[in-house]
C-alpha cells in the first residue's frame, strides 16, 4: 500500500469514527489545523505599494492592518483595485488605512464551516479574520473553505462507497 493509499485510509477512517460517533467535521478550527495560524500584517501608515509588495511577496490576497499594535481593519486586493485603482490614488503615497476595510467581520474556531461559507457568500466577502478569545488565530479564504468542504465530500463518498461495498 502506498503511502498515499495509507493516509486516504487513515483519512476515511477518522471520518468514519466521527460519522459512528454522530460527530461532524465542520468547524473553522480544522481548517486553521491543516493551512496553519500564520498571520501576515501591515502597519496602518504603510503605503498602499508595501502592501501590494507584501501580498505579492507571500502569495496572499490580504493582510490584517494593526495600528499601535492592535489588529484593526484588513486590505485586500479588492480594496485595492476599487479604492485605488478606480479612484485614480497613488499606490507610493497613500496610507494603507485610507483603503482598508474597517471594522472587521470575523468568525470563531466554533463557527461551522457552512456558516462560514455563506457568510462570505452573502457578504462578498472572500477573507475571513478568525478570532479566538479576543486574539485573532488566523485567517481563512473562500478557497481554504472549498478546498476543505471538497474534501469532505470525498471523504464521505468514500465512506458510503465503502459501506455499501461492505468494508
């Protein structure tokens, strides 16, 4: 057996534990677990270009701003194209406050990957800020939520094809 057969296996067997313990997988939580916690941030008072370097830079398609510290608002490529681009400012001087979107709409560990999803469906919003006990843990993206509930489906079809196959 391969070892990608091997974690396929462990894969759908931990689902069929959590399916037999009448258990869901869903929560934003395991999302953080398999991407990470890592935080990318800018300073308010940074130019609009650092911000648009920095994503750039990690591949991202937003950044928490913190000003004194404090994680108050995010700027996203969204934000860029509509209040910079469209607007006719300068990327070299304007402030990344002056374009970032403020205040935050977040989710918790606890929030179930479907509420996730049509929160940022019905909100347009693609970038999720994950707030745990006051601090934020992380961030998920529309794609981080497809791609998990994506796997889920497979697990699942698995789990049933296995079921009915009798294994």
């Amino acid at each position: 057996m391969s070892l990608g057969e091997q974690s396929s296996d462990l894969q759908a067997s931990s689902l069929r534990e959590c399916f037999e313990a009448g258990g869901e997988m869903t929560q934003v939580a395991e999302i953080l677990v398999e991407k990470g916690r890592g935080l990318l941030k800018i300073e308010a008072d940074a130019s609009i270009l650092e911000a648009v370097e920095q994503m750039v830079e990690a591949n991202v398609g937003s950044l928490l701003v913190t000003e004194s510290g404090e994680v108050t608002g995010i700027v996203t490529e969204r934000d860029y194209l509509r209040r910079v681009v469209v607007e006719g400012r300068t990327d070299r001087e304007t402030p990344v406050r002056e374009i970032m979107s403020s205040p935050l709409i977040v989710v918790t560990p606890q929030t179930s990957v479907d509420e996730c999803m049509a929160l940022m469906t019905n909100g347009r919003i693609r970038h999720l800020p994950v707030v745990d006990a006051g601090k934020v843990a992380g961030i998920v993206s529309i794609g981080d939520v497809v791609k998990f509930q994506s796997r889920q489906q497979s697990f699942e079809i698995q789990f049933l094809h296995d079921y009915i196959a009798g294994r």
